[in-house]
C-alpha cells in the first residue's frame, strides 16, 4: 500500500473524498447509536433536532459556538505558523479566572472601562502562559506540543487552588465556584429568552479581522511564510521570532479572551467543568476549517449542532453524550484523510 | 530533615514509587519504540484510556487477568494500526492524527463505559492483581505481576534494540528510512511493526491503572499520564534504560508529593502538590532538550521511490 | 537491460532503452538531468517497475521491483546522496538487511572480519566503529561502496560519485574502480561530467529525453561528441576556452570589500576570508562544496553571522539581517531555490515580493498595497519569461528552471526600481536545463555590464571559468588569492581546491 501523487487532481477527486470521509463518519455514528441498542434513524434525527430543530435550539447551538470560535481561531493562527498550540484549554481558563479577578470588584466600581479591562487582562494571561511555551521552544528547543500540553493540567489545578482559596464565593454553599461578575459587566442577550449573547459578534469580529490580518497585511504574510517554509521566510527577510511572538501572542490571546466571553456571557463566575475540552475542540475546528478564519465559525456552528444535539437526544434517547465526542474525532481524521486522498491516490502494488 | 530521611527508608515509601513508575515505564517504552522508528505517537493519553476500559472491562466480564491485559494490548493495537495507516501510508500530520486518535479512543471508552453502565455512580470493581508475596525481596513483593513484566521488557527491548537485526532495522528506519529501502527493506513495514507493537505497550500501561493499580475505571483516571510518558522519553535521550530511570525519578516526585502533602497539610493548598509532577516534566523536558539527539527521521515521512 | 520502458504520468522517462554490461568494464552512463539515467537505474535497482522490459543478470531474468532480489544478484548502488544513518556507527550501516530480521543474533564480530577483508580486498580502508557523523565526505562515500561490496556486489552503479569530492579524491576514487574491475567487478558509473567519462569509462551509453541516442567505445570518440549527443546541437565552447571576458577599467570602484571575514558554521568555518570586488565585474569563487563557500554565501546573503572581519558595499558597512542586506541593494541567489528560494505553497505573486514587502513601495503601515504589488509581480514575470506561471498559481508548481527566473526576477529587479550593487549567486545554475542555464548567465553578465559587483560560488568549474573574470579558490575555510580567469590553468585549480596551493602562477 502507498501513495502515488495523481497527475492533475481536480474538483471531482475532492468531491470524491469528501463524500468517503462523511460516508466513514456517519458509519461510525451510526455503529455506535446500534451499539447503544437506540434505533439510528430516530436518534439521528434527535440529534439534528436537537441542534437545528427550533429557533430556540438554534441559539443554543449558536451560544455552544461561541467558545469553540475563540479557540478555533486560536488553533487556526497558530497553526497556521506551525505553533502548535494544543494548551488553548488551560489559556481559556486562565482567561476566565483572570476576568473575573479584574472585574469582581477589583477595580472598583463597574464601567465600560472596567469591562474592557477585563477582556485585555484575560487576553494577556492566556498571552503570556502560550508565550512561555514559545520561548522555551526558541530558547531550548523544547517541544510546544508537550509543554502546552502538560500546562493544561497546571493551570487547571491553579484555577482549582484559587477557586479553593482566594476567589471562591463565600455565597456558593460549599460548591467551588468563583465570586460572580456584577451583572453590568455581563454580555447582553442578542435573543430575549434565549441564552446566545454578545460575545458572538466579538467571536465574529475577532474571525473577520484575522482573516483581515493573515490576507492583507505584511504580518500576515511573515505569519504564513513562517509557517509553510521557515528557512525560506528567513532568508527573505521575515523576522521569523519576532513572527513568532506575535503568533503566540495572537493565540493565547484569543484563547483567553474566549474564556473571559464565556464567564461573561453564560453564568457570570468560573467553575472547574466550565469547558468540557473546548479548548481541544477548538483544534478540531481549526483542522475542519482549512486553517481558513472565516470558515472557522461555520465549523463551529457544526460541530456546536452536534455537541448541543447529542445532548438533547441524550437526554430523550439515551445514548450517551460521548457519542458527539466520538463524531467529532472521527471527523477530523476521516477529513484530513480525505484531503490527502484527494491529491494522492492509494496504490496496493509494490512500486 | 529527619522525616524526610525517614520516609526515604521507609518501605510503603519505595513500595509507592514503583507503583506510580510502572504504567510510566510501559507508556515511555511504548512511545520510545515508535520514536525510534521515526514516528511520533501522539495517542498514548487516549490509548491509555482505552486500554484502562478494554482490559478491565473484559475482566468484568470474567476474563482471567492476564486475559484482560492481553485484550487491553489488543484494542491499543487496533488504535496503533489506525494510527500508522494514518501516519505511515497518509503520511498525514504526525502530531494531529495521535491526538485525533487520543481524542477518539478517549471518546469511544467513555460512551462504551456508559452504554455498559448507565446509570452507576459508583464504579463497579473488579479483583485486581495480587501482590507477589512469593517474592522475598522487600519492595517489590509488595508489587504485582505486571510491575514485574515492565521491569523485565527494559532490557529485553533494549536487547533487542540493539542486538538483533530487526531493532537494527527499527533504529535505521528512524535515522535513515532510505537506507532500509536500498537494502531492499520495506520501511512501511517496519514502522507498521513499531507503532502496533508500541501502541500495544501503551494499552498495558492502562491496563495497569484498572487491573492493578486500582480495582476500577472511573473517568479522567489517566489525566496526562501519557503525556508525562512522551517528555520521559526525550529526558531518557531514547534509550531503553534511561526511560526505566525516568519512571522512576517521576515516580519518586510524585510518591514524595503525596507524602508532603499529607504531613504539611494546611500550608499550601494541595493543588500545588499535585502540580509538582507535571511540572516537573517541563523541566525535565527542557533539561534533556539541549542535549537532545533524537532520531533524525523522527516525524519525515518517508514516501518509498521519491528521490 | 532489454526494451525499459517507464512512464510517469505524462511524462516518459524511459523509453525502449537496452543496455549491456559485461564483467570487467566500466560503462558511462551519460546525460543531462531529466534525461532518464536515476529513472533506469532505480528499475535495475528494483526501486521502480518498468512499464515495458527486462532485465536479466548473468543470464537469469531478474524480477522487477523487488530490491532484495536485485541485491541478491550481485547489484550495488551507491546513491548519489549517501543513504546513511549519522547518529550510527559504520558497522551498522554495513550490516543493515544482511541478516534475516526475524533472527534472534546478531553476529557483530564475524561481520567485522568481513568487512576488514573487504576492505582490504579493494584498497579502502575504514573505521568499523566510527559514528558516521563523525566522517568526511570522502569516508562516506567509501562507506557506501564497501556496503555494496560486502554484499558481494558484481555489478557496481555509481550515481555522480564524484559531485562531492577534490579533483586529487576523485582520482582516488578512479583508481578504486580500475581495482575492482581488474577483480572482475563490472561498473556502471553514471556522470554528466565530460572529463571523467573520457578517463575512467570502456564504454559511454548517452540517453537523451528517455531514450538511447548514442553508444560507443570511450577510445572512438571525445568530448565534442558525447557533448553533440548529450544536448542534440552543436555546443559552442566546449573546449573550455574561457569566452573573452570585457576586462575590468582600471579605475572602476570596488562595491564588495571584504576583510578578515571569520564565522563558524555547523560543519565549515571561515578562517580570515579577504577579497574585493570592482564595479562591472564577476568574480568567480572555485572549491568542492563543504569548505565554507556556502557559510560564505550565507554571511554576505545575512543568513548566518560573521564572527569578527568586515563587510562594506559601496564603503558602508553591511547590515545584520536578511531584510537589511536586501534593502542595501544585495541581490541573493540563494543555492537552493525550492526550499530557501521561495516559499512553495505561497502564490508566485507573493513569493516575488517577498523581499520587499515591507518597502512603502508595497505595503503602508502594515495594509499590503495589492494593486501596486500585483502589478509589479506581472511585470517582473514578464520580464524575465517566467513561464508557467500566472500569479496566484502555487510556487511550487513552477519549473526548476521558472522557480531560478522567479528569483532572479525578484532580486534583480527590484519592487523600488534600483538596481542591485552586489549580487551574491550561489550555485545559480545548478539542476537547470542548458536552455535555463544560457539564460541565468545572460542575466549575470548583463547585470555584471550594468555595474553590479557578482560573486559567483560555483561547484562547476565549467561555469566559472566561463563566467568570471577573476577566480578565487575556496579550501577549509580559507580563500587563496584572486587571479585572473586566464591565468589558472585546471590543474592549478584542482591542487588549489585540494588545498595545496601553488604560488607562482604559470605563465599565461
């Protein structure tokens, strides 16, 4: 078995394996529904109910994507600039406990200042912590993908400590949770009734303007040179370092920011189950979208569509709600499978 | 000072060091054989999930134990196959297909626990391995089989590493993939070998987690584990012995946490004690890093016939 | 071989190509690059399964495709870019695939005392337990031929064995072939180097696109002839008589000034370099690669840093940094055009403003100008015939000899309009068609009238001699005095490579 370079791939050898890799998702989703003993056509039906089924299901499909755009944007840019950046989980909740210091009364009385204060604060924590695995990779050559890793674990254990100690609040009854934001530094619904809030036009700003970044402007171009050849950017003159904080800068950053949106927009202080993996979620993402900013918050919105349904179908049929964990895994092997397929043939010859 | 001295003669102390090294020595030797041949194997979290639920979970069944080993090596290795046709055939990304597949195979345990089990909160147990009380040597009778087994596999996978020609073979596929393919050597083949037998050592080192170490599987059991086993590997500069070492000093580390936390109680919150470990590998990573010399076709697919 | 025949896609590398080989000779293999002379050696070495053909050795067929089979005949290859693991001794890399992998030993020692007796046997000594980092170039290679005849190869193909090596080492290597076809050994040595066909071989094989177009006995042609076949016209100037070269005004001003250049690569280093270079002229840098020409390269392009010495253009100091030294007016042919030249998955537009992109010319504060930058990119493709390319098409699309004009477009003529003051090329010729390499040398030489100072750092003394007005020789490291092209003759600049300088010129 190997693969052997096709002589003029086109439009339909795309095609071709895009329709392979969803046809291998939907065997998986649909072996596993059976496996659960739930009858597949029902539940995916649940699901998609579930996800798109009402306007109200809609926002809350909607509000599951907002911090899945943040840290699919943040994959997304520094992937883009062969950072990987796998620690966008502990930068979202570094981000959030962050906001919540700074706004819970830290600085005084609320105000738009404060507010804004808050955001650049969270930015800057989830900044700084995805900096220190950059420079450790500059530096000393330490691989970005374990330290970012391992970092996770830390945070989320200091977040842990604080919630046990300094930021905990004293109202919650026992439960660890942190002191609450005041309501005037909450984001605004966009829906009355619902849950979908403001910060998915930050999300959608925040996608415009990287996309903006990486196409039209001089850092844009050192970020991609850097990324597809660095010898090459290097010699042209891009200052590839300094390219490099940027990026790590630019990613922590959004990682950040999305969890200081969340706290800000759905329960207003930080718990520890917070994120169920958004952060690992996010690179998913970023994988399905291309690397593509804009395309970014499409892949959000479905691969929310299937978190939000599988957890409404869940709840009515039974199967369990790893099954959309399971989905989106799958998802992202089968389509880089399927994009490296659509180039390159598989030949079962020797030569 | 004295407590400290204390605790470093006390057995229960070495008995936990070598309890906490042992899924580590499994997990390290298992990324450190798939490093060799070139490949990275990013999966080992997620095999270690899965090799946790499969082993235990065919125990539960009423499987011997050794028989649930068997099936945790079993499952990783069906992971390792998928893995080295994603890496190895696709040539796709190295670092996104192992975590794609962590992800995936960490999904999978999960919703085959829960379909098994829905509505339990306590999780069901199962009679784990014995301590070897036949032994007569101090801290280890007190460890069961399998600690036994991966203190055995160092040297026999270093012996093989380095004295036979199919580890020849292995490190060359990792150095040089088109000297294999000149002398006729299938590099394909040789790295399918190393990633399913590597997964298949990252299986047991969760099996150990549910079969010995513990008596059931509950969730977030392994809790970056696996990626503790990938920074060993570089601080153990590749080498079989090293990685034994490696376990061993993180073993160390984190009995010795445990330890200070229980008799500092108060001082610090115990979140800090528990950073210690992972922090710690950091270090380590950045300490074996600038002396690092790793394979030099480690993650280079290799495209047979391209020149 | 009978009939080869090899397609790859739309392209036909091999086609109804026979050849025989007998025990005892030696037979070139010629042709320029792209002619098809790795395509059929890969099928002899069972790396490649011919579309149409045969191969039979000693008499028996021998199965296509299967390398293990090929080795079991007698075959040995020694790749023209060593297939050996640094970080693993000699023994090891000798003794890779000799023993069967399932076998549970290893026999290090019997394995030893053969390699010694091989070693022996063909006159090349060696380490056994030397790591293979720690070898020189001229070791690796013996480590590769003694790998091949430890497996008791009979027919051995040398790719380009002497690309790497002194003029003093090749001869070395020739006298290694001669023993070993006295043994009875029977080698194919693959060459596109005229000289050395004429020296070693019995008999010359020459493929052109694919196909055989000549094949005769060393002794009943010359190097005209084999050059005739090889391009298919006649080729002026073969004869290596440098063309006439404008000599240089006494007064014109020297740009390039380089004094007591010291660096440290990872392999090479630069031991006290000093040279200058005048307005209006080449200046030809001659050496086997790997003696510091490219650190050399790399210094002067911005890439890598000078420990001590200085480098003015024009009386002012050079600056630090790639983007600096662009904007100073150096145009940089870097060695390497696919993977240090451009940046493959980036559109051709792009790539041509990469250097200078942060110039108002093209950008403001950040927002690239598109418009601007567009245009220049269409006009610079034109002007150089970059063919193949419009300008969102992926670089790496582009030929090897359209990526050099790309580069050259961009460096030559520039997004600000100025011409260059110095122009650094590095092997600027290299892998490219005689068509290609006709035009790069156009584009020196006219850059070279209008006033720049070239440096030329070429592996092909050819080239060299028929470009520069003035020659340098490159050797560990440090650079021997600067003489006219006239003046060298090729043994000099052989001994000067070697590192064994002559002083006094003959006279010219």
């Amino acid at each position: 078995m190997r693969l052997e370079a096709r002589a003029h791939p086109g439009w339909r050898d795309a095609l071709r394996a895009g329709v392979l890799a969803l046809v291998a998702v939907m065997a998986l989703a649909a072996g596993l529904v059976a496996v659960a003993g739930a009858p597949v056509g029902r539940t995916f039906g649940l699901v998609l109910d579930g996800a798109f089924g009402s306007v109200f299901a809609f926002t809350e499909t909607l509000t599951r994507a907002i911090p899945l755009i943040f840290t699919g944007l943040a994959a997304t840019i520094a992937f883009r600039a062969r950072l990987f950046n796998i620690g966008a989980e502990g930068q979202f909740y570094a981000g959030a406990i962050a906001a919540v210091a700074v706004g819970g009364g830290a600085l005084g009385e609320p105000s738009p200042a404060v507010f804004l204060a808050m955001m650049l604060a969270a930015a800057v924590v989830g900044a700084l912590l995805l900096l220190g695995s950059a420079l450790m990779k500059r530096q000393w050559g330490v691989d970005e993908v374990v330290t970012t890793l391992l970092l996770n674990f830390i945070v989320l254990l200091g977040v842990s400590a604080l919630l046990d100690g300094p930021m905990k609040d004293p109202l919650a009854l026992g439960w660890p949770q942190s002191v609450a934001l005041p309501p005037e530094l909450e984001l605004s619904r966009l829906v009355p009734q619902t849950r979908v809030h403001s910060g998915l036009l930050i999300g959608l700003a925040a996608a415009l303007g990287l996309w903006a970044l990486l196409r039209f402007t001089t850092w844009g171009f050192d970020i991609r040179a850097t990324g597809a050849n660095v010898r090459a950017a290097a010699y042209a003159g891009v200052p590839v370092t300094r390219t490099t904080i940027l990026v790590a800068l630019l990613s922590g950053g959004l990682a950040g920011l999305g969890g200081a949106v969340e706290v800000a927009g759905r329960a207003g202080y930080v718990t520890l189950d917070m994120s169920p993996g958004y952060g690992y979620s996010g690179i998913v993402i970023a994988m399905l979208a291309g690397l593509h900013p804009l395309a970014v918050v499409a892949a959000s919105v479905l691969v929310a569509g299937v978190l939000v349904g599988a957890d409404s179908m869940s709840r009515q049929a039974g199967v369990p709600t790893y099954l959309a964990d399971a989905v989106v895994a799958g998802a992202l092997l089968s389509v880089l499978a399927a994009a490296m397929l659509s180039r390159y043939r598989l030949r079962f010859d020797t030569r | 000072m004295n407590a400290v001295l204390d605790l470093l003669v006390s057995v229960p102390f070495w008995v936990a060091v070598l309890r906490v090294a042992t899924p580590l020595v499994f997990g390290t030797l298992g990324v450190l054989w798939c490093e060799r041949a070139g490949v990275l194997n990013l999966g080992i979290e997620g095999l270690m999930v899965a090799g946790a639920f499969s082993g235990w979970f065919a125990v539960y069944l009423g499987l011997p134990l050794w028989a649930g080993v068997l099936v945790a090596a079993g499952v990783a290795a069906l992971f390792g196959v998928l893995h080295a046709f994603l890496t190895v055939t696709l040539a796709l990304s190295q670092h996104v297909a192992g975590l794609g597949i962590t992800m995936l195979a960490t999904a999978l345990s999960y919703f085959a626990y829960r379909v098994a089990f829905p509505k339990v909160s306590t999780p069901p147990t199962v009679t784990p391995f014995a301590p070897m009380d036949w032994l007569p040597i101090p801290v280890l009778r007190e460890q069961t089989p399998l600690t036994l087994l991966a203190l055995v596999l160092v040297p026999l996978l270093a012996w093989v590493l380095y004295r036979t020609p199919a580890g020849l073979a292995l490190r060359m596929a990792g150095e040089n993939p088109k000297a294999v393919d000149s002398q006729g050597i299938s590099v394909a083949r040789v790295r399918y070998a190393a990633v399913v037998s590597g997964s298949a050592l990252m299986g047991v080192a969760g099996a150990f987690l549910t079969l010995a170490a513990f008596n059931a599987f509950f969730f977030n059991m392994v809790n970056g584990r696996g990626w503790v086993c990938v920074a060993l590997v570089v601080f153990a500069g590749w080498q079989p012995g090293k990685a034994l070492l490696g376990a061993l000093l993180f073993g160390f580390f984190d009995a010795l946490q445990l330890r200070l936390q229980q008799a500092d109680a108060g001082a610090l919150p115990h979140q800090v004690y528990l950073m210690l470990p992972y922090v710690l590998s950091i270090v380590a990573l950045v300490v074996a890093s600038r002396r690092a010399r790793a394979p030099q076709a480690l993650m280079k697919p290799y495209i047979a016939g391209e020149r | 071989m009978r009939g080869i025949t090899r397609r790859f896609g739309d392209v036909v590398a091999n086609d109804g190509v026979s050849l025989d080989l007998h025990a005892g000779e030696v037979l070139a293999l010629l042709g320029e690059n792209g002619a098809g002379k790795s395509t059929l050696m890969a099928i002899l070495f069972g790396h490649c399964v011919p579309d149409a053909g045969s191969v039979e050795v000693s008499g028996r067929p021998l199965p296509s495709g299967d390398t293990r089979a090929a080795l079991a005949a007698g075959i040995g290859m020694v790749h023209q870019h060593f297939t050996l693991a640094d970080n693993l001794t000699v023994l090891d890399n000798v003794m890779l695939g000799t023993e069967r992998l399932g076998s549970l030993v290893t026999r290090r020692a019997a394995a030893r005392a053969r390699l010694d007796e091989v070693a022996r046997a063909s006159g090349l000594s060696v380490n056994a337990d030397a790591r293979v980092a720690d070898l020189s170039v001229g070791e690796r290679q013996r480590v590769e031929i003694l790998k091949a005849l430890y497996r008791g190869a009979r027919v051995l193909v040398l790719d380009e064995p002497t690309a790497v090596l002194t003029p003093q080492e090749s001869d070395g290597l020739f006298a290694t072939v001669r023993l070993l076809v006295a043994q009875g050994t029977a080698v194919i040595f693959i060459s596109h180097k005229l000289d050395e066909v004429m020296a070693v071989s019995h008999r010359v094989m020459v493929l052109r696109a694919g196909r055989c177009v000549a094949e005769a006995a060393t002794a009943a042609t010359n190097k005209a002839e084999l050059a005739r076949w090889m391009v298919g016209e006649a080729v002026a100037g073969l004869d290596t008589a440098p063309l006439p070269c404008s000599p240089v005004p006494p007064g014109a001003p020297r740009r390039l000034v380089v004094t007591d250049l010291v660096a440290r690569g990872t392999r090479t280093r630069l031991d006290r370099v000093s040279f200058d270079i005048a307005a209006g002229e080449i200046l030809g840098i001659a050496g086997v690669s790997g003696n510091g020409q490219a650190l050399l390269a790399e210094v002067l392009a911005g890439v890598a840093e000078a420990d001590a010495g200085h480098v003015t253009v024009d009386g002012e100091p050079l600056p630090e940094g790639p983007r600096a030294v662009a904007r100073h007016g150096v145009a940089r042919v870097p060695e390497d055009r696919q993977s240090v030249g451009v940046v493959g998955d980036l559109p051709v537009w792009e790539n041509l403003c990469a250097e200078a992109l942060a110039a108002p010319v093209l950008s403001r504060w950040g927002w690239v100008r598109r418009g601007a930058a567009r245009a220049y990119a269409q006009a610079a493709l034109r002007a150089f015939d970059v063919r193949g390319a419009t300008l969102d098409r992926r670089t790496h699309a582009l030929s090897g000899g359209n990526i050099q004009k790309l580069v050259l477009a961009r460096v030559l003529q520039r997004a600000d309009g100025q011409l260059p003051r110095v122009i650094v090329a590095h092997q600027p010729t290299w892998g490219l068609d005689v068509g290609a390499v006709a035009f790069v040398h156009g584009l020196l030489r006219s850059a070279r009238d209008a006033g720049a100072a070239v440096l030329l750092v070429s592996d092909d003394l050819d080239e060299i001699e028929r470009l520069a007005d003035r020659i340098a020789v490159m050797s560990h490291g440090r650079l021997g005095t600067a003489r006219a092209t006239a003046s060298w003759t090729r043994e000099q600049l052989g001994l000067a490579m070697a590192g064994e300088a002559s002083e006094v010129p003959h006279a010219a």
